[in-house]
C-alpha cells in the first residue's frame, strides 16, 4: 500500500449555496468599512460545503523574521469561515465567532496566501468548520483550523 | 458554480512508510497488555500520509441516551493518530500526545466506528494530524479532531 | 516586581449548585452502570463555578513507559466538566460535550491525580470551562482543558 | 460549601523574569514597527509566570454589531503570550506561535480590554499558557485562550 496516495474523507454535501463569491465580498466590504483589503482577503470561490478566499498581505502583516504574522493568518482564517457560514445561511451579519482553533504548521514566506474553508457540520445553531491556509502548495499547509460560529 | 462538490486540499506526500497494519497492531497489542480491542480498536490500513482504523465498541463505551461516550471517540482518536506517526516513524513506544483538540459534530450511535487520521505535518520534534471519526457516511463525520504528538 | 506570586483572575460568581458531590456521585453511578470507579473518578466537591474530582487509575489506565494515558486523562477532564454542568443544572443526562482542547503539559505519573473544573461562563446553550489535572502540585498541572458542553 | 469562592490553582512558580514592561513595549515597538498602539495594545506589568495586558482598540477593531472583532481579540491574545515568554526567555525574537485556541465567551463591547496571561509550562521548547480578555470584570472573560509557543 506504500506509495499511494491518502484517500481524504468525501466533502460534506449541502443544499445550493445562497451568495456567491461576488455577493459575499460586496458584503464583507461593507460590514469591514475600516479594513484594507490586504489586511483582511477576498473570496474567490464559494459552492455548497466550500469556500476559497486569497489575501495579498501588506506590509503590516509581517512579524519579525519576515513572516505573515500569526494575526494575520487567524483574521484570514476567521473571514473565510464568516463567508463560508454567510454563504449558506445568507448575508446574517451577526453570525459570531464562538471558537478558534489554530495550529500553525509552516513558516508563513511573504506573499500571496489562499484559504480553503470546508464545512464539517451544519446545525441550527452552530456551524462547524475546517479552514487551511497555504502559499504555493495545498498540500503544505501553513496552518490549520477549526472555527465554530454561532447562528443567531 | 452551486451544486459542485466542495475540492478538498491534496493529501500530504511523505516517504513510505514504516510499519503497516500487521506490524501496528501486532505493537499496539504488546504495548498495551490491559486493553481489550473493543476499547481501543485497530489499524485497518496505513500508507503515505494516512491511516484507517476501526472500533467495534462494547457496553462500557456508552454514555447516557445510549451513544458511544466523548472519551471513548477521544481515546479512539489518540489511538488512530498514534498508529500514524508510528506508521512513519517506527516503534517508537515514547512518542507522546502533546495536544489534542476535539470537536464533537453528530451524535454517534452503537455500532462500528471509522477513524481517518490524516498527516497535516511530520516535524522532527512534532506531528500534526487531522482525525475523523465516522459511523456510516465518511462525508458526515461524527467528530474531527486535531492531534500533536511530541517526538522523543 | 520579580518573585511576587502572579495575579488569578477572580473566580466566576454564580447562583448556588442543584446537586453536590453526593448527589453528582450517585448520578453517575447510574449513568455510566459498566464504568469501575478506577476508570472514571469521583467528585469530591462542588461548589459555585467549581468542582473538584479524583481518581485512583487502575492498571488499564497506564500507557508505554509506566504514563497514566492521555486518553484516561480526558476521560477525567470530561467527567469533571459533566459533574461541574449537572452541579448548576441539575440531573439533566443529555448535556453533551461538544468541544474538548486539551493540552498535555507535564508527564502524569502513576497514582491519584486530582481535577479542578472551573467554570468561565454558563449561557442557556452553552457551559465553557476551564479544567486542570494535577497529581501533587496543583501550580503544576499536568494537563489543561477548556471544555464545551451543549445544554439540551 | 454553596456559596464559597471556588478555589484557583496556585499560579506557576518560575524564576526571576528576564524582561519588564518597558522593556517588553520598547522591543515590541521594535519588532512591530507598522503596528499602531491601538491595533497591538501595550504591556502593563510583568512579573513570574504573569503578564497583564492593556488595549485600547481603535476603530478597524470593531466588526458588525459595534463589537471588538475576534481577530483584534485574537492579536491581542498572541501578544500578551509573546509578550510573557519574552518576559521569561529574554529577546528572542523568534519565538513563534504554535498553537493558538480560543473560544469567545461574551460580546466584547468597545473600550479598553485588558489580557492576562499565566504561565502554565515553560519548557525548554515549548511555552504552555492560558489568557484571559476582559473588559470591565476579570470575573466575566470575554474570552479564553490556550496558546503554545516554540522556543528556537
């Protein structure tokens, strides 16, 4: 069996998605009026059970050393959760955050950094998701999550 | 782009592996003498990068309303992320948990149990794994869990 | 300001309990009809946001190198959250774990070890607590857990 | 015992520190140089096993609903964690967060919010701590973390 590659578990289906990549970033832009975008990242994709987002970090996002700090990652982390979440209960601004949890994985290198959220659980009142950051391979990870957001 | 299954993140590649299901259970059996197999279970398969395993859980492994107990799932978890690490380490006996984060998604009824345990990274000090655990349908996952051993 | 002992936050106030350590003991008793006491522990105290519980792990509890195993360990961390939610809710059998993070901190060596459950805030849907396990130092902690249970 | 205070643990002993307050802000001002005050927060005291925090957060910091967003909770979070291993470990800049877990416990309404961070294993590789984020009552956090740092 040595070689082959790790079979991952089947995404989560779910019903048809009720924003899109396009109306989920005119809301995210709204509700973050203060944020740049290099500080907070945009939603390129999203489909039932999945959303992709990409964040160009700017100069405020680096620690020493010359890496995309770890507040950068996490407010990444916790706004493609947010999209994932709003994608499939629509624009509910007050979904919250009700956990967080973050391991970091890699060195983060300056530069362009995508976001795959995919959800694990629905419920009425708590979604339950994955979230993976990464700079140029998917299968490197800089860090992984899970975040629970609490439906109102 | 609704109604496309949700891609998920490339497994992990690594280096073949070190011991397989035989070798893990045969180790797992030694080092834990006072166990019975329907309270920690066993390797199924091992590979690159992943490990399966399952549980047929007894009577002492049910909690109230008849479901299969958090610490039962949790100690199953621990089992399956250590068999992935020993899977590419070797017989390492003193590798040891050093965070465990679990999330319980779906109620989990009587019956066999599945544990997917992923390698998100294989550190020289530190493992990080994704663990999910699953009764019939591996897309609707009864918890998932992320799991650091610490390497001797 | 070196050698002055550091600060504590101040506990959390809260109403008084509806069940107390003998009330809690003979509950779970009930509950868990299969579990020896040397593999789940008993509740010594609770009083408002606290319970204190022990255990005498028995033989099975022990992992390679002698270790009481984690997976004991957060079967402990998850009867002392269970005992410390029924303290303020009363007999209500279906409050379920949804989250526990537990980080290992220090080898547990064999012998009675103690758990200290606290709680950080008890909402109608959620009960979040802080539980620590320590064998003879309570400023050395073995092991950490925030613990997540769901009320029905 | 209803009605008593619910005992604490003892705070972690530890050795003299190595930074004070000063000169943790003067190195984090070093470190950060883009940060403004308002989005990082500043060291009130340093002592063994102990550092507290003080925030007070502009307006990027707030999310839909006039609330403190939880990235700006989870930035501050990591900082007081960097902030008492620097205390401990001297200036070692790269110092990195491996693992941050945090759970939001009530809305966090604008205005200073204060973070204490307590020791719970300096180990010579890894940094084990809990920290607290409250507003106007330690006693009610508005949120909990647990947060692992690698030492180089």
């Amino acid at each position: 069996m040595a070689g082959e590659a790790a079979p991952m578990p089947a995404p989560i289906s779910s019903s048809a998605i009720r924003m899109d990549a396009d109306a989920l970033n005119a809301f995210l832009t709204d509700a973050f009026p203060h944020a740049e975008r290099g500080s907070r990242g945009y939603v390129v994709s999203a489909a039932p059970g999945h959303v992709q987002a990409r964040m160009e970090p700017n100069d405020k996002a680096l620690r020493p050393g010359g890496l995309i700090s770890g507040p950068t990652q996490m407010g990444f982390v916790d706004m493609a959760a947010y999209a994932l979440v709003l994608a499939h209960i629509g624009p509910v601004a007050m979904a919250v955050t009700s956990a967080l949890n973050y391991q970091f994985l890699r060195p983060c290198r300056p530069g362009p950094i995508t976001a795959d959220a995919t959800m694990l659980r629905l419920g009425k009142r708590l979604a339950v998701m994955d979230v993976r950051i990464w700079s140029d391979d998917p299968g490197k990870p800089v860090g992984q999550a899970n975040v629970t957001y609490a439906i109102p």
